[in-house]
C-alpha cells in the first residue's frame, strides 16, 4: 500500500513560500507611499538634496519591485528558477529598507522634528510589517529590520543627552531584539501550514483504506487521454467478496481490500494507475497500449493475481474478479466515456460467470478465519 510518508516531503515548500512573497502588492504599495509622502515634504520643506535623492530612488526601487512581481505572474518559473526570483526579490527588498532607514536617519539629523516624527513612523511601519511577514527567510528579514532600525538608533543617540531621544532609541533597541523570536516562530508557522496543506491535498486524492488513487484520478486519466495516448481502461469488480465480508465482518474484508490492492499495484507500470472507485470496484489505467492484445494481456494477468488464495489469519480465502475493457480512443475520450463502456463491458462479463455462492465447510466464529472455507461455482 502506498505510504504516507510520502507526504512529508518539503521540497516544494520554497516555492510555495516564494509564490506567497509576491502574491500582493499592497505591502510595497503602502510602504512606498508613505516613504515617497514624508520625502516629498521633507524635500519640500527644507530643499535638502539627501532628501531629494532618497525620493526619487525610491521611487525607482518601487517601480522596478512591482514590476518584478508582475514579470512573476506573467511568466513564474517557466522564465526563470525559483531560486533567480527569489534573489530578485531579496535585491528589491534590501534596497527598499537601505532607502527606508537613510530616510529616517536623515529626519533625525535635519533638525526638525515634524520630520523626525514622520521618518520614524515609515520606518517603524516597515520594520513591523517585515516582523509580520511569515513568508520571508529570518536572514532576510533581520537584514530588513536591521537596515531600517539601526539608522533610527543612530539618530535618536545623535541627539544625546535629550532623554526623549535616549528613550526612544531604547524602545526601537528592544523591538530590535525582541524582533528575532517573533520572525522565527512566524516563518516557521507559514511553513508548517504549508506543508499541512498540501499533505491534505495528497491525502484527498487516495483511498484511505487501500492507499490507492480515489475518483480524483478520473480527471487525470481525462488528461492522458486527450494528449494522444492509447489508454486501456481495466474496471474490475470483485467475485464473492460480498459474501466474505458478510459471513466474516468487516475487518476482513478489509484486510482482503488491502491485499487485493498491493496485487494490483504490483502490475501496474510506471506510467500505469491503480484506482479505488468505492467498495469491491477497482480501475487499472494502463497507459502506451500499442495493441489491445497488450490490454488483455494485462487483464489476464489481473485475474491471475486475484484468484491466487488470500491468507487472513493463516486461513486461505479465494475470490474471483469481473473485468471489463474499453479503449482509447475508440471507445471514448474522456474518462467518464471509457468509464461507462468499461462498465458495460464488465457486467457482460459477470452475465457470464453464472451465479457465485459462499459455501463454509464449518460453522464460522467471527472474524476468525481457522476454519477451512472454500468457494463453489454455482452455474
């Protein structure tokens, strides 16, 4: 049976991450306007060229942010890895809070303190929001707060020995630090909900009982079909089984579900898929078909394996199966269409078993399974 360990593979949890860091422009959007606002009245106040330049490079550095994560969209991993964009954010980002804490630490040192005021708000809002961000690695974000709250630090000692500015230099301390721990725990909760989301995405696809492909499968096998492979759909639908799982509870039939699906799973190819539809009814995909020999080849083959005796509790259990074939293309194009003709494929095949009986030798106890059983063809 297919384990489930499988679901704790991370590898793709990075570019989920990525894909999260430029899902909304709003973040850069805010943080722009209220950077390029406080400069543009900084610069008009005071004419200071420092504050001309760190308006004007901002916003360059917004226009070039957003238009990456618009060139993201557009084109996503197919222009570039992962791994590229991720720099180019990284880049943008860095640059954004360079230019956030040179605004402050110039508030800080023109002498005004409206100005002051307005630089420490900006640059106090975008250090938080890098706190709250969970998407960001925690060297990218201590790099951010530390670009943007050190020059605040900077400033505020400047002004020594005003105890408002000593104050406020020790708060932005103490944020700085205390910063750390929230940054770790938050990027280790996006990636945790990451990885549960897609372990309940993969989940939902399989069986929970045989650990074979569910109904969801159907929709692949759709898309197989419609690239141009020859498909053979295999519908499978047990023998008996009804009648072992009444005389003997549904434990065992269970454990025989379990085992009819390892035995499938055996024949399938790498290309191939076995499928659960619900019950004691199974679908085998069988992919690169050349000849419908090949299918019925492989058909025989699967009724080999199931009339081979189940072993529960040491204690030998024979069932048979009904098979029925539908091709593609000729026989339909989506899966729903092979599905319905395999369907009645296999129920011309059970017209022709005749009538299968559960016969016991000895009277049955429960789920134990001691007692020698065999099954009769009754036609």
């Amino acid at each position: 049976m297919r384990s489930f360990a499988m679901f704790n593979n991370d590898n793709d949890i990075p570019s989920e991450l990525a894909e999260s860091r430029f899902s909304t422009l709003m973040p850069i959007v805010l943080v722009a306007f209220g950077q390029i606002s406080v400069g543009t009245i900084a610069s008009l106040q005071t004419s200071d060229v420092a504050f001309i330049v760190i308006t004007i490079l901002s916003v360059v550095v917004t226009a070039i942010r957003l238009a990456v994560i618009v060139a993201f969209h557009r084109r996503g991993r197919s222009s570039a890895s992962v791994a590229v964009w991720q720099r180019r954010y990284q880049i943008g980002s860095y640059a954004a809070a360079t230019l956030v804490g040179a605004l402050a630490l110039r508030s800080f040192t023109i002498g005004n303190a409206e100005i002051a005021m307005m630089g420490n708000a900006v640059a106090f809002g975008y250090a938080c929001g890098v706190v709250a961000r969970g998407a960001i690695p925690p060297r990218w974000a201590f790099a951010g707060i530390t670009l943007v709250t050190v020059p605040i630090v900077i400033g505020c000692l400047m002004h020594i020995p005003d105890p408002a500015y000593v104050c406020m230099a020790i708060l932005v301390s103490i944020f700085y630090v205390g910063s750390f721990d929230v940054i770790r725990n938050n990027y280790e909760l996006t990636r945790t909900q990451i990885r549960l989301k897609r372990r309940y995405e993969e989940m939902a696809k399989y069986d929970p009982l045989t650990g074979l492909r569910n109904r969801s499968a159907l929709a692949e096998i759709s898309t197989l079909v419609s690239s141009g492979n020859r498909v053979a759909v295999h519908y499978l639908d047990l023998d008996r089984f009804k009648s072992a799982n009444d005389l003997y509870g549904h434990p065992v039939g269970d454990a025989l579900l379990k085992e009819v699906a390892k035995r499938l799973q055996v024949l399938t190819g790498a290309t191939d898929m076995a499928v659960r539809l619900g019950g004691d009814e199974f679908l085998v995909v069988q992919a690169n078909v050349v000849a419908r020999e090949d299918a019925e080849r492989l058909a025989e083959q699967l009724g080999d394996a199931i009339a081979a005796p189940f072993v529960v509790d040491d204690q030998p259990i024979h069932l048979g199966v009904s098979i029925g074939i539908a091709m593609a293309p000729e026989d339909g194009l989506t899966a729903q269409a092979l599905l319905a003709q395999a369907d009645s494929a296999l129920y011309a095949s059970k017209r022709t078993h005749g009538d299968f009986t559960l016969v016991p030798l000895a009277p049955s106890h429960g789920i134990n399974l001691k007692t020698p059983i065999e099954f009769e063809r009754r036609v």
